[in-house]
C-alpha cells in the first residue's frame, strides 16, 4: 500500500486514493500528489497588501495608522520597518519599530518597500 500524506485542508491521517486524485472522507477535501508537494516546497507563503511575496529581512512600509494597544499614539501609514520575520498564525510579521518596540503585524496592512 501507497503511503498517502494527510489531508491538506483538516490534516486527517485518513485520505484515500480514487483514481489519480487523493480524497479526505472527514472533510471532502481532493488533492493530487504533486499539488502537496509543490504546497511543502512552497513553504510559508505571505504576501502584503499589494500582493507581493514577502520574505525574512525584508523592508515593508505600513500603509495605514494602526492604533497601538496601551500607546498614546497610533502607528503613522508611512513607517518603515526593517529586517521583518515571517511567522504562522494572523499576526504573520514580527519586527521591531522605533518608537513602539517589538511589534506582531498582519500582512495586509503592510507593503514591500
């Protein structure tokens, strides 16, 4: 027997093959095999709110004022921050802005400068 990867979308170990395609019964979900390959070479994908694939070390400007939780003034659209690290979750952006500190930011709110 095939060695079947889990499924892409829920991640169930109980994926089954019907013809060439690859199906989850827990949550329906069909796949290929080469399409999860391409998904595991890919890796972390984020993009900014323009689009454009963002990497580790990247410079990225806001693109508008984002109020700061616990400060008296928001983050001005304009501010650029340097060497961002791209991590999992909503806040996909960790960095560091002057004046504010270390920051987690989403992606849609941001441009590769």
């Amino acid at each position: 027997m095939e060695n079947i990867p889990p499924c892409p979308a829920c991640n169930s170990p109980y994926g089954y093959e019907l013809d060439e395609k690859l199906i989850c019964p827990e949550c329906g979900f069909e796949w290929t095999h080469g399409e999860v390959q391409e998904e595991v070479a890919e890796g972390l994908v984020v993009k900014d709110a323009n689009g454009t694939v963002l990497a580790d070390g990247d410079a990225v400007t806001i693109v508008k004022d984002l109020p700061v939780k616990g400060a008296p003034k928001p983050i001005k659209a304009g501010t650029k921050v340097k060497s961002i690290r791209l991590v999992e979750g909503d806040h996909n952006i960790d960095c560091k802005i002057d004046g504010f500190g270390s920051m987690a930011l989403k992606s849609e709110f941001v441009k590769k400068a």
